[in-house]
C-alpha cells in the first residue's frame, strides 16, 4: 500500500517527534555533563593554585627577606614558576609588581650538579643568558660553599667538564615531568588564580602572592566529552528517528487498512471488511473488529432497504394500476351503473393504498426510533389492555360463528412500554387470527405470567402455515403461500415483530401443518 507523506500525517511526525526527544535528551544531559566537568575540574585547578601558594609562600617570605637583587629576584620566581606550572607574581604593599614570572615554559634544561645533597641547601636559578642550543636553564645545586638564597652565576654552578655535572632537557604537563611530550598543549591555561598575603618575621606586611595560568587540567578531557558527546547525540538522533519511523510504519498500517476499507465502502463496495489477523495491539483489533461489525449492520440495513423499496414499489404498483384502470373505465363508461361499479372498485383500491401506505409509515416510525424512545415507556396494565381488546374479538368471533376463548389471570400484571404500539400487537394477531380461521373454527387468547416475562399466546384452528414460510413469516411484504384468497399487505406481522423487539421481547409463529391451525407467542419482560 502506497503510503503519502503529509508533513501532518502520524507516519510524517511521530519520526520527527522521537527526533526532537532524542535532540532535547541530548542537549540537557550533555550540557549537565559538561557543567559538571566544568565545575570539577575548575574546582581541581583552583586547589592545585592554592596549593602550590601555601606550599611556597614560607620561601618566598623568606626570599623577599633577604634583600637580593631585582635579577636575583626574578630567576627565583621564575624557577618556582617552572616547578609549579604556573604564573606567579609578587605585589609590594603599594600594588606594585616587583616580580612577575609570566606564563612558564612547558620545556626547560634541568642541570644537577654532582656532590653531597645536604637538606635545604638547593639553588634554583634560570640564568639571563642560556646556551641557545638547551634553552632556559634550571639548576638543582646540592653544594655547602653556596649557602641560600645565594644566586651563582652560571658558569660557577656548571663548570665545564666538571665530574657529576648532569643536564637533562624535561618537558613540563599538568601530570608532572618527564623527558617526552604527553600530547597535550602546554599554551592551554587555567583561568583560575589564587591570592595570598605574605608578611615578614615580625608579622609586618611584605606584599602579596599572586598565583595564575596554572594547568587546565579537563581542558582537554571537556574538549574529548564534547566531541563524543556530539557524535553520541547525532547517533542517538538518526536511532530514534528510525525507531519512530518503526513505529509510525507498525501505528498508521492498521489505520491506513481501516481508511482503505472506509474509501471503497465509499465507492460503494458494502462487502468490503478489515482483516487484521496478523496485528497484536488489542486496540486495533477492537477497532477492526468494531468496523467490521459496523460494515455487516450497513450492508444488511442497505440491503433490507433496497428489498424494502423495491416490495413497496411492487406493492404500491398493483393497487395503482387498478385504481388507475377503473377509474379510466368510468370515464369512458356511459351507462351510470357500471359506472359507479367501476368507480367503487377505485375507492376500494385507494383505500387498500391508504392502509399500504399507513402499515409502511408505521413500521418505519417503529425501526427508526432509536434508544431515547425507550424513556418514554410508561407502565402498562397488559391485563386489563388485553381483557379489552380480547371483549371486542370475542364479540366479532362471536358473530361470525366462531368461537374464542380467553385465559387472563385476574391479577394485574404491568410491563414497561408504549401502550399504543402493545395494543397495535394485540389486534394486528388476532386480526390474522380471525381472518385466516373458517367459520366453525376456534380461536384461543391466553395470558400467563412466569418468573420474569409475561407471554401472550393467541392460537387458531384456521388454514395453517406452509414450513417454508415459517422462516420468513415476519419479514416485510411476505405473504404466505395459501392466503393469495384472503386480503392484506404484507406488513402486519413485521410491524408486530419491530414493536415486540422494541420492547425487549420475542416473538414466533408455529404450526403443525397446512390446514392444522397456527399459535403466535409473544414474550415481554415484567416492569
């Protein structure tokens, strides 16, 4: 089955609909991942800065008490520097910088000079001048003949060919030294900075410590998040849109069957039904189910209707035919007895019309009412409404030399119903009854009540009903095979069986036989 692509169709937006959830999925657990990142690894380079502040502040208190040159001064600072892996500078009291280190080189000569290390007896110094083929130089100097904060010049600390003497290159990370690049770009730096107060041995204030462009530590692991965190997204983006189009494929496949189904009913195909065999989602079963049973009922009621309009016309055509015949005959007729014998016939037709016309008005205003009709019900002594219908039948029987007999409880007995419609059944049986039973014949009313119904028999000892017409008997316009004698339309039965289904009730007709008389049974539940 074709299906069309209407940006406002399900199979359209539902791909798109787990699209967008993916999407803001995505962005809101990503962006709280990364602010998370951020916030940890921004509070890890703010303590490695505070850190290296506490640890060194003693020594530098201690350096800026010993009154050394400005240069002096400066190599220090830029030793410590390289050692902490970061900017530092040195503020006086009146917010002058007095030393300022700059951001530190990530590669630097290390030189150790050989002799006996005694404990607090280290030099650090980076020479104005370095060999151009090693770079700045830093010196570890274990050696009692330079007592601290003494700066030696370069070519002291190191002399030439001296034995033990050691120069190595390092390469500076946030993860210490070591004599080979990790691959991380030393130029990123942390914005974070520390400040501490530095005051001298009598507690007199020195100036201020200032520590800054410290290692980004998660510089590089937020930048490896994002990017995967970017591919993850677009993946889980493309699955979710796949999985809704899954979706909307299995949703909108029942829907568009039941649409397809809907279009050739429309087209005018009545037999058309939906089979679902195949799909599990129970709601969709129920609906097809539902549409299916809906379908039956349309091509049933189309069907009866169609039957229904072409009996009434075929009814409707034979009286008119003759009325119009007769009334033609009586035009063209000049003699006045024949003529009012002609015009007579006329009238009989007509009112065999009229009462065609009334059973078939009836009989549609009874179907078509629908279940607010059953609100307007109101009790119904059927015992007394029975026993009077029953006194004026008995009275015709009686003069027709027939015999009836009535069977009625004396106790009222009360149904729910439309009083007129239940006096209509009452009459329409016995009418048959009385029609179809010779004189001499019997005819028999009976009224009993059960448990929780009421039923009311009405036999006869008249013609009989054919066993083939039994089935059909309270179809529209069926008449049966021995009755073509006696007068009638066809409706009136059919009228008794929509005003007893109406009422909740049941009806049916038995006979022995041709010639062996006939019982109708009504069944009506009690108020």
């Amino acid at each position: 089955m074709v299906i069309p692509m209407n940006r406002n169709s399900i199979r359209w937006r539902l791909p798109i609909s787990y699209a967008v959830i993916a999407l803001v999925a995505a962005l809101s657990l990503g962006s709280m991942m990364l602010l998370v990142l951020r916030s940890y690894y921004a509070q890890q380079e703010q303590e490695y800065l505070y850190g290296n502040a506490i640890t060194l502040q003693p020594v530098i208190e201690q350096i800026l008490q010993s009154d050394l040159p400005q240069a002096a001064l400066q190599d220090q600072i830029k030793g410590l520097s390289f050692l902490s892996q970061t900017q530092i500078r040195l503020i006086d009291t009146s917010g002058n910088i007095i030393a300022d280190s700059g951001v530190p080189d990530a590669n630097q000569v290390v030189a150790v000079s050989g002799g006996v290390p005694i404990a607090g007896n280290v030099m650090f110094s980076v020479p104005a001048n370095p060999p151009a083929e090693k770079g700045p130089l830093f010196i570890y100097k274990s050696d009692q003949s330079v007592p601290l904060p003494q700066v030696v010049p370069f070519e002291k600390q190191i002399p030439p060919g001296k034995a033990g003497d050691i120069i190595l290159s390092v390469k500076a990370s946030p993860y210490g030294y070591g004599f080979v690049a990790v691959g991380i770009d030393p130029s990123r730096r942390s914005s974070q900075s520390a400040t501490l107060l530095l005051r001298a041995s009598d507690g007199n204030k020195l100036g201020v410590l200032e520590f800054s462009n410290g290692p980004s530590y998660g510089a590089d692991v937020i930048n490896a998040v994002t990017n995967a965190w970017l591919v993850a997204s677009l993946f889980a983006i493309v699955i979710a849109a796949l999985t809704g189009w899954f979706i909307s494929k299995r949703v909108t496949s029942p829907v568009l069957a039941l649409e397809h189904a809907t279009r050739q009913m429309e087209s005018g195909d009545l037999s058309v039904r939906v089979n679902l065999q195949n799909e599990k989602q129970q709601e969709f079963l129920s609906l097809a189910n539902s549409f299916n049973g809906m379908a039956e009922q349309i091509e049933q009621t189309v069907s009866t209707l169609r039957a229904f309009v072409a009996d009434a016309a075929h009814e409707l055509h034979t009286p008119l035919t003759a009325l119009q015949a007769n009334i033609e005959l009586a035009r063209d007729e000049e003699n006045a007895s024949a003529r009012t014998r002609y015009l007579s016939r006329a009238q009989e037709q007509g009112q065999r019309l009229e009462a065609l016309v009334k059973s078939l008005l009836d009989l549609s205003r009874i179907e078509a009412a629908d279940a607010d009709a059953k609100s307007e019900f109101v009790t119904v002594d059927l015992i007394q409404l029975v026993k009077e219908i029953g006194e004026q039948f008995a009275s015709r029987a009686e003069q027709t030399d027939r015999s009836f007999t009535m069977n009625i409880p004396d106790d009222a007995v009360s149904v729910l119903g439309n009083e007129t419609q239940l006096r209509q059944v009452v009459i329409n049986l016995l009418e048959n009854a009385l029609k179809f039973t010779p004189a001499d014949g019997q005819i028999i009313l009976n009224l009993e009540q059960t448990d929780n119904e009421i039923r009311l028999k009405v036999s006869d000892s008249g013609i009989g009903i054919p066993p083939e017409d039994l089935p059909h008997l309270f179809e529209r316009f069926h008449r049966g095979r021995n009755v073509s004698e006696f007068t009638g339309n066809g409706l009136g039965l059919a009228i008794v069986k929509a005003i007893v289904q109406s009422h909740s009730g049941k009806v049916e007709a038995q006979s022995p036989g041709l010639g062996e008389g006939s019982v109708f049974i009504m069944n009506l539940p009690l108020d």
